[in-house]
C-alpha cells in the first residue's frame, strides 16, 4: 500500500507542470527560479562549506553518521526587489509573468489555485514583503528558521523608513509566538495581512528564498541572535535544564531518567506554554541542556558559546539539524540513542522512546569529567 501511496504522490507532482500551463502558467524550479530573480537581487549570501564534528564522547555507541566528521553546505540565501506586476496567491507563492517561482520548498499549492475565483479583497500599497509561499509553517522551528529568518535578511536589506511602512503578507499562522517573534522584529500589527484573505497589490516586491532544510545560513544566524538575545527576561533559570516533551517523541520511561538526572542537579523544565522570552531566557542562561529530539531546541539560537547540548533520540529518527546548528553556533553537542539505531526517516518522527536510565548516568560522567 506504501508503494501505491508514493507512485500515485509521484504521479500527482509530475502532472503539476503539464496542468499549470493548461492555464497559461510555467512552474520554474528552483534553479530556474533564481536565475529568473538574479537581475532583481540586492543582497545574497552563498553560505559555506561547514564540517560537523562527531558527536561528543559520551561513553556510548551512536550511530555512525554522528560518529564521524561530516562536510555539509548551507544555505545560499538571498534578496530581492522586484518592481514588476506580481501575483500573490492564497498560499502565499508568487507568479512573476507567467512564471511560477519556487521561492522556499516547492510550487505544488498553485494547482489549488487554478480553478478557484479570486474574491480575496484587494490592497494596495507601495512596498509588500512577500514572505512564505506554504500553508504550513505552524511549528516553532520552521516558523523561526523558514519565516522570521527571512524577514530579518529580508529587513536587514531595506531601508529602516520603506521596512516600516512595508505591507507584509503570508498565510500567517495565529500562534502567540508569531505576534511576539513579529513585534521583536519592530512590525507594527497593521503592517501584517494574510494572504488566505487579502489580495494585495504593490508598486514594489520584496522577495527572499529558503534553500536547505537542515543548514540555515550563517548571516541568518546572525540576524536571530542579535534580535532574540537581546529579549532574555531578567532573573536566574538553572545552568543544567532537562526539557520535557509531552507530545509526539515523548520519552516513554522519563519518570526513571528524571532520577538519574537530578542526582546530577537538573532543573526538569515542565512541557507546558511558554512565551517566546521565557525560553530565550532559559536557553540562554543554561550551560548543560538534555532532552528528546524536538522543537524547543529551535532556542539554542540564544545558547552562548560552549553551551552543552546532549539530544535523544528514538531509533528511527535522527535528523541532524541541531548537531549542525551547534557546530555552527559553537556549542559542544552529545548524542544519545535507543539500542537498535536503523534508517533515519521522517516517516518516524512521531515515535516515542525509552533510554536507559544507565546511558544518562554513563553519559554525564563522561561528559562532565
């Protein structure tokens, strides 16, 4: 059934470009797209080659691609003014002529829009930040590194005075951190409109891409660092903090791991609603943090240099963005395992997992002698 699922999603993708020109429209790739935006480009960044130390020495085996060196490119990132008629669909992607362009991760929603009447109301305006061509974006992590990261390199490559009175659309996705994270970026409320329900037409486009998946750009980085830091709360949190996942990945036996971990002084830092402040706060002043694979690690972006991070993992799905990111922020980073490590795939990200409360010990010896 697996196989059928992935030939008919196949089928469907390689449709997309004969359907859209049915309807006068060419679906660029991503390279075409580039190419196509180049003559509008006014910042770029080509990233750079980036070597992932091993994981750190735990005393434990880890899988062997967090047991060796690994070379890696980020991101090649970009900006650009585009003073032609653009189209900005409901979810957010853009038609430049009849060119569909491929700005973060694929053009796939136009098909949505082929058959469907505009009645969005329209707006116009002199400058529109164009900011996410997706209908997801929801979570922690992709909202702050896809999202708020562009409008920071997007921001960074205006003028202060046109940026504040910039129109700036997308499907917004109506989370609390989304209106903190935008108001520590200087956007004013009137400034945000969503591309689900407004139509809106400017004299001037600004326009950013999103390239890797696992490997931000470092200038982005950058611009993360110096708006989020800067918005700790004042007041102690504590230096060793164990983070909590209540949802998916959550960790099965935790009640014996939380033992173990308070014999080594951590603070359990509870799964429940925090403002986007209070967890740059406690990433912020912590020097040791543990916890299962999640979205919470989007926070080590405020960590200060040399920051532990030891990340755990269940035995099928491993991803390396924050071994990468702490490589790149300059933090030390652990891995520990399940027994039985197979295939990194997404298809097991939801799974939960159960460490053996003898690995932490083990581990927190090695680490902290």
């Amino acid at each position: 059934m697996k196989k059928i699922k992935a030939f008919l999603r196949d089928t469907a993708k390689q449709s997309i470009p004969l359907l859209a020109s049915l309807f006068g429209a060419k679906i660029l790739s991503k390279p075409a797209t580039l190419k196509k935006l180049a003559a509008y480009q006014i910042f770029s960044d080509p990233g750079e080659e980036l070597t992932l130390p091993p994981s750190g020495d735990t005393g434990l085996p880890v899988d062997d691609s967090y047991a060796k060196s690994q070379s890696v490119a980020t991101s090649a990132v970009a900006v650009y003014r585009v003073s032609d008629n653009l189209t900005i669909y409901p979810y957010g992607g853009v038609k430049l002529g009849r060119d569909v362009l491929d700005l973060d991760f694929g053009s796939a929603l136009f098909v949505k829009t082929l058959l469907k009447s505009d009645k969005r109301p329209v707006v116009k305006c002199d400058t529109c930040i164009v900011l996410w061509s997706h209908e997801w974006g929801d979570g922690y992590f992709d909202y702050t590194y896809f999202i708020y990261a562009k409008l920071l390199r997007i921001k960074s490559a205006m003028p202060d005075a046109e940026f504040k009175k910039a129109k700036i659309i997308y499907p917004l996705v109506h989370t609390a951190f989304e209106q903190e994270l935008l108001s520590y970026a200087g956007v004013a409320a009137d400034q945000v409109l969503d591309s689900k329900t407004h139509n809106v037409q400017a004299t001037h486009y600004y326009l950013g891409n999103n390239d890797s998946w696992y490997y931000p750009n470092k200038s982005d980085l950058n611009l993360l660092r110096e708006t989020l830091v800067p918005k700790a709360s004042v007041g102690k949190t504590g230096e060793r903090i164990y983070v909590q996942r209540k949802s998916r990945r959550k960790l099965i036996n935790e009640n014996e791991v939380i033992k173990v971990l308070k014999e080594f002084d951590f603070d359990i830092i509870e799964d429940t609603p925090k403002t986007v402040a209070e967890q740059i706060t406690l990433y912020k002043n912590a020097k040791i943090i543990i916890g299962p694979h999640g979205a919470s690690y989007t926070n080590i972006i405020n960590c200060a240099p040399g920051t532990i991070l030891i990340e755990l993992f269940p035995s099928g799905y491993y991803p390396d963005y924050f071994r990468s990111l702490s490589s790149a922020l300059g933090l030390q980073y652990y891995a520990i395992f399940e027994d039985n490590t197979g295939e990194t795939h997404y298809r097991n990200l939801a799974d939960d997992l159960t460490i053996d409360p003898e690995k932490i010990r083990t581990a927190l010896q090695n680490i902290l002698s």
